[in-house]
C-alpha cells in the first residue's frame, strides 16, 4: 500500500483537483514541494500506481482515501 510520508504526499497531490475539475499539480510542483527531482516525483507516483492497481494518479489517490491514508477533505486527518 501507501508506506513512507513522501509516497502519502505525492499520491495526495495528484489527487488535488480544481473546482472545475482539472489537475492543478504538475509533476515538477510536486518535486518542490518534496525536494526532489520531478523524475524521482514520477517514479513514486508510478510505483504507487503499480502497487495500487490504479489506472491514473488520481484513482491512486481516490483509493487512498478510501482505505484511509489520506484525508478525504482538505486539512483533514487520515482514518488510520
């Protein structure tokens, strides 16, 4: 599943969308936000992707939400 803060981090960047509904965080905010390269920001994203079965960063983060590894409102605290 989702196992180090910086793998909690990504996947809940990519699941920030705005109220329109368009992804509003690019691989390379994420890697600043981080401190790390946008690659290295890619490949967590894809290795969670793999390890969660999602088919885009957003199920990943949807699916997070669900199992409760990340807030299902902004600002709020995960379940577990």
């Amino acid at each position: 599943m989702i196992n180090t803060d910086r793998e909690c981090a990504v996947v809940s960047a990519h699941a920030e969308r705005s109220s329109d509904g368009a992804m509003v965080i690019t691989d390379e905010t994420i890697a600043k936000r981080l401190g790390v390269s946008p690659r290295t920001a890619r490949r967590i994203a894809n290795t969670l992707m793999t390890r969660l079965g999602a088919r885009s960063r957003f199920q990943a983060g949807a699916m997070a939400v669900q199992v409760g590894r990340l807030p299902d409102q902004p600002g709020g605290t995960p379940s577990a």
